[in-house]
C-alpha cells in the first residue's frame, strides 16, 4: 500500500517537473549560438504522453489490485462456509455414532441379563471380596463345592479390590477343573465375542489351582507332530489353535501385572519357569527353518515364542541378538512393542529398524520408530515416499505395451494397496502436514474406478447365455448331416438313375416353432433355420438363468 501512494505522488509531481524542465529550456535557447531543430512544443507532448501512458498503467494496476483483494475475500469467505459446512457434518456423525453406540450398548446390556437370567442355575459371579481378598464363586449348583476351596486360597491383589465374570461363568468351572482343552474348544466356539472373552479370561484363571500350568498344558499341539506335512499356514484349525494360545499366554500377562511380587512369584514358580523353558527350546529350531520374508512380519510361531519368554520370565536365559532377529517376524503384529519392551530388546530396535528398511518394510519400520521415539534418527516422511516409489517401481512391467491384462490388474493392486497403506500409516500417526494425503487419495480414486471400468468390460465381454424364445421354445445344436445308417427310404440302385419323387418329404415338426422343411432329395441337409429340434424330435431345453 505505501508502494502505491509513492508512485501516485511521483505521478503527481509530473507537471511541476515539465515546468521546471520548460524555464531550463527557454533559459539554453537565449543562449544558444545556433538555432536548434527540436521545438518546445515537441518536447512538452512527448513528456505528456509519457505521463497519460504512466497513469493509464498505474489505473490498470490498481484495478487489478482491488479484483485480486475481492477475489481473495469472496474465496476466504468459500473457505470459511466450506469449514463451517465440514464441522457440521463431523458434528452429525458424531451424534449418529453416539446414538448407534448407546443403542449397541443397550442391546449388549439387555443380551447379557438375559443371559444372566438364563444361566442363574449355573456358576454366575466370581468375585473378590475386598475386606478379606478371598475368591469367591457365588451361586453354586452342589457339585462344584468341592472345587470351591481351591479358588478361597487365592488372593486378589487389585486396586479396586474386586473383579467378576460375569458373561462367561463357564470359563470359572473350566479354569478351576484346569480343563485346557475345554478351555480351547470353548474360545473357539466363542470367538465371535473374542473382545469379552479376552476381559474375562484373566480373573477366570485366577480360579485355576495354578494358572501358569493350565497356560502351559493348553500350549499342547501348537506343533502337530503327528500329522508332519500339514500346512499351520493353509489349516484354519491349526490357525485357530496358534491364536488361542498366543491369547492366553497374553491373558496370563495381563493377570500378572496386576499381581504383587509375592503372588508373581507364586504363580510363576521355578518349577513352572523349567517347564516354559524346556518348551521354548523345544519350539526354537522350528523358528530356524521359518523365512522372514515368506511370514511377512505376521509370523504366529514367532510371535508365540516371543511371548512364551515374556510370560514366563525366561528371557534371560536366551541369546538377545537371535532374539532380535525374531522381531522382523512379527513386525507388523499390534503386540510388538510391547513384546519388546518386555524382552529387554529397546536397545536393539535401531538395528531391527535398519532390517525392516533395507527388506522393503518401511510401514513397519515407521511404525516401530514411532513406538519407541526413533523417528529422529528415522524420519517418517522419507521412508514412506521411499516405499510408495518402490511399491510402484516394482508394480510398472517392463513393458507396458506387451502386459497382459491380468498382469496389467495385479500391477494396479500392488500400488493400490500400497497406497492405502501410507494413507493409513499418515493417518495413524498425525503426518499430514508433513505428508499431504490428498494427492495419494486422488491417485487411490483413479485406481479404483480404473478397476470397476475394467470389471465391467471383462463383463460385458464374457459370452451370454442364450435367452429362451417367448412360444417357449429354447435353442439346440442344429443338425447338418444324417447318419448313413438311418436313411428314410430305400437306397436307389446304382444302374437307375436318381428318382426325384413328385412329393416332397416335410420333416416331422410342431408347425408353431418353424415353418415346413421341404427336401428335395434323398439326401438331407437340414436348414440352419430348423430350430431347436433334433433327430429324434425331442426339443433342446435352455438352463435355467439364476
């Protein structure tokens, strides 16, 4: 704004100028010795033409100036209603989320008291009573007395003083009978509810005579020894095992951070630390033959052993370099920085990192850099560019021209789900600013509609079926030739000539589907209008279109 008043008031000191510059002249002409060509005159039109051109320019300018400053506030103004119009439908979904959550809430809520009401026979709350710390199971049928005494001996040692299972009280009566492959079959045929089944598990076990033993005797099969050729990665069962005892390994942690260093060291004794021992170097050279690649970071037999060491407190007695190596197995599992931390492996995670960005994997390299406050030493920005170059160097074919569509479709998955991936990961992690998402969304929206294009052509060119006529007539094979051994009248000897009968023969057909056939000849070539009728008269019939 000063710019502009200065070059205003230079414009308007333009005059005062040409009058100074005109007394200057007339003074040079009472002194010339020669008569100049040039004229006043020309010279006073040649500065007023530069001064009306300066002034036009100047106005020109201004003009623009006052459109750009009208145009930037109408764009604020778009900005500000485009913000206003985002918060309020943020503040709409919000409200729909809080009403579909109070109504799941109460839907949840009004299952489990009715289900409370229906198992009111069985073994219903198991509770710890805050004034004596002694486990009680209330609402037992005659039969689990007996097994009532075990769980009196074990104290809670919670801050709240109490805890109750209240969704599951079979897990209590399994827990107590120590029945780890009831425990199994129960998880599985639960795992719908897997959320409430992973609250509750760990107050069930505190029923068990001896938690630690029932989490050890439920570690049996992981390995199937005597089925050797099954795949733990194809079996659905065996998956299902693998979980179940990654989960209860994990429940029995859980349960032990809340215990006191005397009840730990009940629970966990040296008895039961052997036995965790002796299986942990039992699964170890299983570990040797698994590739880091091919687990894809998701490895459960790692993962398992891993936990194994941190449930039980043997860490100590393994090699932390040959455990560190693990890490990349189960990198991309949610449990990994805990597992970490609860190795004692925090100090190896910048080496385990550098393994993670060197294979390709740097999501989970981020990630981890995240969980354990490296992302200075490991930028997070660099290294998901990093691998989205790498994610699409590897999806471009070689050449383009000559790829096939079905090569053309998985080049255009791998970068999709790349894509999605950093999207996630910026998401995650609050990066933003830093990593604008926007230019990566608009690439994921070209790819997919690219997609659903593509599976509407390879739709639309698969051959349709043959729809039946309305008279209900369908489509057949048409028939070109009769055999040589059904002729339909008596072969001509040779020594005569041909006979051509004086009445056509009219091929046996319903007269509503096509009109007669006439032939000429003993010999038959049937029409390819003859329909859908074969030989022997009997119509084709289409299948039926689901």
């Amino acid at each position: 704004m000063e710019d502009t008043q200065s070059v205003a008031t230079l414009i308007d000191s333009t005059t005062s100028k040409i009058q100074q510059l005109q007394k200057a002249f007339a003074e040079l002409e009472s002194h010339r010795a020669i008569t100049l060509n040039l004229k006043w005159k020309e010279i006073e039109e040649h500065f007023h033409g530069l001064e009306k051109s300066l002034k036009r320019r100047f106005h020109e300018l201004e003009d623009q100036e006052k459109e750009f400053e009208k145009k930037t506030r109408k764009d604020q103004e778009m900005l500000l209603k485009r913000e206003a119009a985002v918060v309020a439908k943020e503040q709409a979904s919000l409200a729909r989320l809080q009403e579909k959550r109070d109504a799941a809430v109460f839907a949840i809520t009004s299952a489990l008291e009715k289900h409370r009401k229906l198992s009111s026979e069985e073994p219903a709350d198991v509770s710890c009573d805050g004034d004596s710390g002694v486990l009680s199971v209330e609402e037992k049928p005659p039969d689990s007395i007996a097994s009532e005494s075990n769980s009196e001996d074990i104290k809670c040692s919670l801050e709240n003083g109490n805890f109750e299972v209240k969704s599951y009280p079979q897990l209590v009566k399994l827990c107590e009978e120590m029945d780890s492959e009831g425990l199994h079959k129960f998880i599985s045929d639960n795992r719908k509810n897997l959320a409430i089944l992973k609250e509750e598990i760990p107050w069930a076990l505190k029923a068990a005579a001896s938690p630690a033993r029932l989490v050890l005797e439920s570690l049996e099969g992981f390995y199937l020894s005597e089925v050797p050729n099954v795949d733990g990665k194809k079996d659905s069962n065996l998956l299902g095992l693998r979980r179940t005892c990654i989960m209860l390994m994990e429940c029995l942690s859980f349960l032990l951070s809340n215990l006191d260093m005397v009840s730990v060291s009940a629970v966990i004794s040296e008895d039961i630390k052997e036995q965790a021992k002796s299986i942990a170097e039992e699964w170890k050279p299983k570990l040797d033959a698994l590739d880091m690649d091919a687990s894809n970071g998701n490895s459960l037999e790692a993962h398992a052993f891993l936990q194994l060491l941190a449930t039980f407190g043997i860490a100590s007695d393994f090699n932390e370099e040959e455990l560190s190596k693990l890490i990349p197995m189960v990198s991309r599992r949610r449990q990994t920085a805990d597992l970490c931390r609860s190795l004692g492996l925090s100090e190896k995670m910048p080496g385990v990192i550098e393994v993670l960005v060197n294979s390709g994997r740097q999501i989970d390299a981020v990630n981890l850099a995240f969980a354990f406050g490296l992302t200075k030493q490991f930028s997070p920005v660099p290294l998901l560019k990093s691998y989205l170059k790498e994610a699409r160097k590897a999806s471009s074919p070689a050449k383009p021209g000559n790829a096939s569509p079905t090569a053309q479709t998985e080049v255009s998955e791998r970068e999709l789900t790349a894509l999605k991936a950093v999207i996630k990961c910026i998401e995650e992690h609050s990066l933003e600013e830093q990593y604008p998402v926007d230019p990566l969304q608009k690439r994921v929206f070209l790819l997919e509609k690219a997609k659903a294009d593509k599976k509407k052509e390879t739709e639309a060119a698969k051959p349709q079926p043959k729809r039946p006529r309305a008279n209900g007539a369908g489509y057949g094979p048409r028939v070109t030739n009769v055999a040589a051994d059904k002729t339909f009248y008596p072969r001509v000897p040779d020594r005569y000539p041909q006979y051509v009968y004086d009445r056509p023969y009219v091929y046996a057909g319903p007269a509503d589907n096509h009109g007669p056939l006439l032939l000429g000849s003993a010999t038959y070539n049937f029409s390819p209008s003859h329909g859908n009728y074969f030989g022997n008269g009997y119509q084709y019939q289409a299948p039926y279109l689901h």
